[in-house]
C-alpha cells in the first residue's frame, strides 16, 4: 500500500495541476463527477500497469473507455438481475455476439481492446529491451508484471486471455468507485454550509498543528487526524453506496446456518441485500436513517462498530471488494488535498450547471452534474511540508488497520 501511495500521490499532482490552468486560473466552473472519474482511471492504469491513459492530461474520455465501459455495465445490470436475459444470451447461437471481445467496439469490447494492447506494449516493450523487468518487491513491480509471473499449479504462465482479463477488470471494477463515491462526499457536504465549515475547520487545525502534510496528506494522517472528514466519507457512502443494487450469494452447506424470519434458509438458494435499502434500515440507524448525519460515526464508538456490521458499502465475506485499501487511500488524500488547496464551492443552479443527481448504471450508482467552483486558498501557516512528510512508522498493515472500520 505505501508503494501505491507515490503514486496515486503523483496523480492526484498532476491532477491538481491540471485543474488550476484549464479551471481555476481562467475562473470556469468543472463538473467534479467527471473529472474525478478521469483522476481515478489514470491512477488505476498508473498503479495497475505504469500507463495512466492520459484522462487527465487531455481532459477527455479517452478511446470513449468510460462510455464504453458505462454501457456495458448497463448491460452487464439486467444480464446479472434476470436470469432469463443471460440465458438467451449465452444461448450457443447468440453466444458469439454477445461474448465479451476485443473484436467489438460496442459494451465491453472496447475496454477489452485496450486491455489486449496493454498485455501486447508490455510483452514488446520486455523483449525489445525498452523497459527491464519489474521485479517482485521493487517500486515498479505492478499488477500487469504479477499476472505475467503468475504460475498456473502446473507451472505453466497464465495464457494471454486470462491476463487480459485481470487488466479488463482493473479497468472495469476499479475506476467508477472513486468518482462515484467523492461526488457523493461533495454534493453532500458542499451542499450543507455547516458541514462544509465544520470540515474545513477541522482541516485548518490539523495542518496547523502539523498533523497533515502539505499540499498532499498521507493516508493515515488522514484516518489520524481528521474524524469528522473521515465520517462524512462513509455517511455519504452509506447514503450512496456504489453498489445500490442485490449483491447476490449462494447459500452453501458450508455456510452457517440462517434463520429468516423464523424460516432456515435450505442450502443452493440464492440470497441477496441491496446496501441502499439496508443502510437506511431504521432499526440499525435510527429515526434519522434517511439523513446525512455525519456525527453518528463519531458519538460512541461502540455504536459506530455495531452500525459498521451492517454496512455493506464494500459488499461481504468472500466477495468483498478487493480495491477496498486502494479505493480508501483515493478517497482520503485526493478531496483532503482538493480542500486543503482550494475554498470549493458548489455552482449556483443553471441550465449550464444543474444541482447534482445521481442514477443507476447496471450495478453502480453513478453521479452527475457534480458542479464546482474552485478558488485558491491562502496557505495555511504551520503545515507540514511534503518533505518532511513522516508515516508514524506504520507499515501496511498498520495503515490498513487505521481505516479497517472505514
Ligand atoms: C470507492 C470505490 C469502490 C467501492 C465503493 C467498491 C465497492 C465494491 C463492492 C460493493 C463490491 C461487491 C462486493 C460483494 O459482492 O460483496 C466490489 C467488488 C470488487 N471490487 Fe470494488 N469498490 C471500489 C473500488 C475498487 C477498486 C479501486 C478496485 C481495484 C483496483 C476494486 C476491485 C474490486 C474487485 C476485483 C471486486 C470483485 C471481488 C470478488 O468478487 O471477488 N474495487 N467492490
């Protein structure tokens, strides 16, 4: 994880660069929905193959990836939902125009195209000598370079297929999260002058008592040192978990046994609970289930354990969301660094810029119209400066324990 770190800090920089010239020194507002979609694919591409695919530096939808990838998740929401959809379409006469392939251009294809030439550049690159072959344990050893050592039990090498689809799915399962779920900080937070305050404050006192680095902070000083932050990320998330859908399971005889309303679940059954319905269960959260209320991460920790049982913002058990650590790092140091450089504000409501909303595309909850004016700030005195820039000491596990309950 703090090897990943460099790097996302890298583009969070760029990023930030990007959006003073084309937005805050010409004075024009900037939709944080799409570009904190297009910081999160180069980051992604970055950690996952050394090759952010320039969303940042053309300010484009490169190849329409995101569009792409976008509609076949659309897609992929009723094939997953109605069985009977994936049936017909699996069905071996219409299998052939509906596999996902890097022949189309159309739901997947597209992404998997770019996945096929990632695999390719790399191999080229290796066998012409232009790059020397990451090696495990060094700062360039990326997840491309693990898929090609990966052995099979035989000791074969994974076959070129296989490794273009671990890319395809770093491509696909890693970059909506983080531009989904920090449109929802935003348009929560920003829209609630109190919150906004009470964040920003928060923000000023730990720069000023040297607690977070300058201009980027660290994951864990993050976790450390900026609670009420840290709750507004996962009250947001509750509100709008990028998964509003059923995350399903099979129940099989390995599993405990569950009673549901005094009925036992047989084994082979498929169950499944949507996060957006139970994180808005009364009975868990309260009266105020339905309201962005930050303090109740914050008034007893032994209430926010229990409420952080039922939460299923990352989904459950063996399915769990294995970008969890990345995806949290995102989510603490890129908005952290946005605020700290910025006063950030939410446009005034006009055609041009509409208030934001969001809706579901297949499986994620995606957002839009996440309009923002962004003016420089005065640097705060006292903060420290990247240089100086300590971790405490924690290696990864400690990091990764200071934001297990996230
Ligand atoms: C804020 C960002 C993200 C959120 C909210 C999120 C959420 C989720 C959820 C709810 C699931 C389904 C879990 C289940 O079925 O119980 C999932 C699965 C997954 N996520 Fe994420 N995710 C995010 C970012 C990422 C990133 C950055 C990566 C990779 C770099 C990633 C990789 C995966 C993978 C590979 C799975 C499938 C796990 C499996 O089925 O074994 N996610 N994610």
């Amino acid at each position: 994880m703090q090897r990943m770190e460099g790097l996302v800090e890298r583009n969070i920089t760029k990023w930030m660069n990007k959006l003073d010239t084309d937005f805050v020194e010409p004075k024009k507002p900037l939709d944080f929905a799409v570009w904190g979609t297009f910081l999160s694919y180069d980051t992604i591409t970055d950690v996952g193959f050394r090759t952010p695919l320039g969303f940042v530096d053309t300010g484009t939808d490169v190849d329409n990836l995101i569009r792409i990838f976008q509609a076949g998740m659309r897609l992929l929401g009723a094939v997953g939902r109605v069985y009977t959809i994936f049936d017909v379409l699996t069905h071996p006469r219409l299998k052939r125009y509906f596999q996902v392939s890097p022949e189309q251009n159309i739901w997947f294809g597209g992404v998997m195209k770019r996945a096929r030439q990632v695999l390719a550049d790399r191999t080229k690159a290796l066998e012409e000598g232009r790059v020397v072959k990451p090696e495990k344990g060094n700062d360039d050893y990326d997840f491309l370079q693990a898929f090609m050592d990966t052995r099979t039990p035989e000791g074969h090498v994974l076959d070129a297929e296989t490794i273009q689809s671990e890319i395809f799915v770093i491509l696909g399962a890693g970059s909506d999260g983080f531009g989904s779920s920090s449109s929802a900080l935003f348009a929560e937070i920003l829209s609630r002058p109190t919150t906004y305050t009470r964040v920003v404050e928060e923000l000023r006192t730990a720069v000023q008592s040297s607690q977070i680095t300058h201009p980027i902070p660290t994951y864990t000083e993050v976790a450390k040192s900026l609670p009420f932050f840290c709750a507004c990320i996962r009250e947001a998330m509750r509100l709008h978990p990028l998964a509003s859908t059923l995350l399903p399971r099979v129940l099989t005889p390995l599993d405990p046994e569950i009673v549901i309303n005094g009925r036992r679940i047989p084994t082979g059954i498929e169950l499944a609970a949507n996060p957006w319905i139970s994180h808005r269960d009364k009975a868990v959260y309260g009266p105020d289930a339905e309201e962005f209320k930050p303090e109740r991460w914050l008034a007893d920790p032994t209430k926010a354990k229990e409420l952080e049982k039922y939460n299923l913002i990352w989904g459950t058990g063996s399915r769990v969301c294995l970008g969890k650590h990345f995806a949290m790092m995102m989510l603490y140091k890129a908005p952290v660094a946005l605020l700290m450089a910025y006063d950030v504000r939410l446009c005034r409501e006009t055609p041009q810029t509409p208030k934001p909303w969001s809706r579901m595309n297949g499986p994620a909850r995606l957002w839009h119209d996440v309009w923002i004016n962004l003016t420089k700030r005065e640097p705060w005195v006292g903060g420290r400066e990247e240089q100086t820039k300590d971790t405490e000491g924690m290696g990864n596990d400690a990091a990764a324990a200071a934001v297990e309950s996230t």
